[in-house]
C-alpha cells in the first residue's frame, strides 16, 4: 500500500506567529507514523508538510506565488525558500529521531513550472527511493516558473504531480480542522464524503485559511483532490484533523476520519 501523507502547516506551526512550530505536537504526530510503519511493514509513504507560519509569512509579504521578476521578490523568494528549509529540517529531525528513514526532496530543486503548472521535473530519484523502503520527503516550496519567474507549489501540488508516476492508494491531507465543513468558519456542519458529483454544489460553500495561507486554503485542497478522484477513480483522500492523539495512527492503519473524497 502506498500513501502520501501530509501533515498540515497550521497543525505543525501556529500560523498567527511568524516561525512558530509547535514540537510536542511534531513529534507526537511522527510516533503515530512511526508505529503505523512497524504494525505494517508493506506500507510504503511519501511524508510532505506545509510550511505555516515559516514559509507563508514571507510570501504573502512578496507576493511570491503571483510572481518573482525584481531583485526585492527576488530576495522575497529567498526568503520564503530559506523558511520553507527550516521546518523542513525540524521535521526532518523529528523523523531520525524515530528511525524512520527519511530523505529530503525539495521541490525548488527538481520542479520547473510555467504559469503555476508542473512543465518538467525529474521525479525517478523519489521513485527510486521509495522502491529502497526510503521515505521520501516532500513540502510546500518555492519553484522556477518560465513564465511568473517564479512561484510557490503546495505540498498539494507536488502531490498531483507525483501521482503521474507513482498513484497512491490513498492521500491523507491531517491538518487542523476536523475535516471538510459544509459551513466554515461556523463549522457546525461537518461532511462525512465529498463525491465528484457533488463538486459544484459544495466548492463554493467552503472557507479558506484562519491564518496566512498562500495556496488556497481547504477549498483549494478539496478542489486538488477531486481533480484526482477524477483522473485516478480508485484513489481515496482523506482530510482529517491531527490534534486528536490517536487519528494519525487511526487513519494509517485504513479507519475512516473526517472526510473521505472519492469517486
């Protein structure tokens, strides 16, 4: 079985607070992965993060996901890139910490984009170090784009590309929020499914970010994975929220959490 997992920006860092992570809960949420990988040794993820409060903070300031042609959105896309490494090194570190045999692939370094749409990668090595029993390791990021200059890809959007060479079996999106609400931000009305029929009735009801969020927010997301449910009609996606110790672990070993986006 093969899962990609992302673990949401605004669960590992608090989005109200520029470079804020939050480790209890980092390190909490790497155990119940790791735990999930010993009780099911065929399972094979590609493990991505969001950047938060890291790399959205200074995007939102340069603009950078519209666009990088001055040396100031130049530096900005520094900035964002030099963030984005960072937490991408504490949860590097909290994955050795629980011997799971992580590696690093940042999108800057082997996605070119036009207009915010994959053009050329070279994604074998991540296949190769999947197929080794490597976890490989992706996050939201800045790329080269030949059309804006440059751009932000979502871990959402390396997601849908990987899915080209490498279709998962499921994706599991944990984040904050306890899954999809049919009336965020009063979020009374949690939905259990979302079906591609049911694409235009509820992509407009749906909220964006309560903090900074530079891609879209959940109505980008449930967007993303609907295009997937749709091109790959086995796949399943699940959104679901991390903060419940016990959910990661729940929603490796199959349980249904949140909300399930499919065929």
């Amino acid at each position: 079985m093969i899962i990609f997992l992302k673990l949401g920006g605004s669960l590992i860092t608090d989005k109200k607070k520029p470079r804020k992570h939050k480790p209890e809960m980092i390190y909490r949420l790497v155990s119940e992965l790791a735990q999930a990988r010993r009780d099911l040794p065929e399972l094979k993820i590609i493990f991505g993060h969001g950047s938060g409060s890291f790399g959205h903070v200074p995007a939102k300031e340069y603009g950078t996901r519209d666009g990088v042609h001055t040396p100031q959105q130049w530096s900005g896309f520094i900035q964002v890139w030099r963030q984005a490494r960072v937490l991408n090194q504490i949860l590097l570190d909290a994955l050795a910490d629980e011997n799971i045999p992580a590696i690093a692939f940042p999108p800057s370094a082997f996605i070119q984009s036009r207009n915010g749409r994959l053009e050329s990668w070279n994604p074998q090595p991540i296949h190769a170090a999947l197929s080794a029993g490597l976890v490989p390791v992706v996050n939201g990021d800045v790329v080269f784009d030949s059309i804006r200059g440059g751009t932000i890809f979502s871990t959402e959007d390396v997601f849908v590309s990987l899915t080209e060479i490498i279709t998962p079996d499921q994706i599991l999106l944990c984040g904050l929020e306890e899954g999809v609400w049919a009336d965020f931000p009063q979020c009374t009305h949690l939905l259990s499914s979302i079906s591609i029929d049911q694409a235009g009735q509820i992509l407009p009801k749906l909220g964006g970010s309560s903090g900074i969020d530079v891609t879209g927010g959940m109505t980008e997301k449930v967007r993303l994975m609907l295009d997937l449910a749709v091109r790959h009609p086995t796949l399943k996606c699940m959104i679901f929220s991390g903060q419940e110790p016990g959910n990661l672990y729940r929603a490796l070993m199959g349980d249904h959490i949140g909300t399930m986006i499919a065929n």
